[in-house]
C-alpha cells in the first residue's frame, strides 16, 4: 500500500539544512524500527519548508502496530522529540500531529 503525507518545517534555513543533514546520517535504529513495522520504501521530499513523504507498505502493516513499536523504542522517541526542533505543524492538524495523511485525488492509472 502506498501513503503519503506531509508536514512544514520551521521556515529557517538554517535548521532546513541542518535537517536535511540529519536526514543524510539516520540513525540505524530508526532505519531498523521503519523496516521492522512493515514500510518496505521511504522517502521525503522538500519544497520551501513543505515537506511530502511517500510510503510503501507490506501487507502486514498497520498505523496502530507502528505507534505502540515507536512508543516502546526509546531511540524513535528521542529522535521524533529532536525532530520537533526542526518540524512545524500543517494548519488545521490534531494537536501533537506531525504528518499528516493526505487523500489521492487523482490518479492516471485510472
């Protein structure tokens, strides 16, 4: 299955950059936690301070199996708290919500 989603940095760009850097030198646990929920593929993308990602699941994956593996891994938490630095919540998005899940509204194939 395929989602994406999306989220705004802090329009500073300094803290882009530096963002991005992190993102070049990803922790290996978090590589581990990502492949061990089911996400098969993953990538961000970056316009201004938008950021889109695409993700490519296995049959087994499940929002809800990924959220109780990332509260019980303490490196995910410590990543996604530093993270926050850097990332700005979407308008209108729940309180605490960093990406947000977007709807398909077209598709060629169809």
């Amino acid at each position: 299955m395929r989602y994406c989603f999306a989220l705004d940095l802090v329009d500073d760009n300094n803290l882009i950059i530096e963002y991005e850097n992190w993102h070049q030198n990803v922790w290996p646990e978090i590589v581990a936690s990502i492949k061990d929920a089911g996400i098969a593929e993953l990538e961000i993308y970056r316009v201004f301070n938008r950021l889109f990602m695409i993700m490519e699941t296995t049959d087994d994956f499940s929002f809800e199996r990924k959220a109780a593996m990332d509260a019980a891994n303490e490196k995910v938490q410590r990543w996604e708290t530093m993270m926050w630095i850097f990332q700005r919540a979407l308008p209108n998005s729940k309180p605490g919500e960093k990406w947000v899940l977007m709807n398909k509204i077209f598709d060629l194939k169809q």
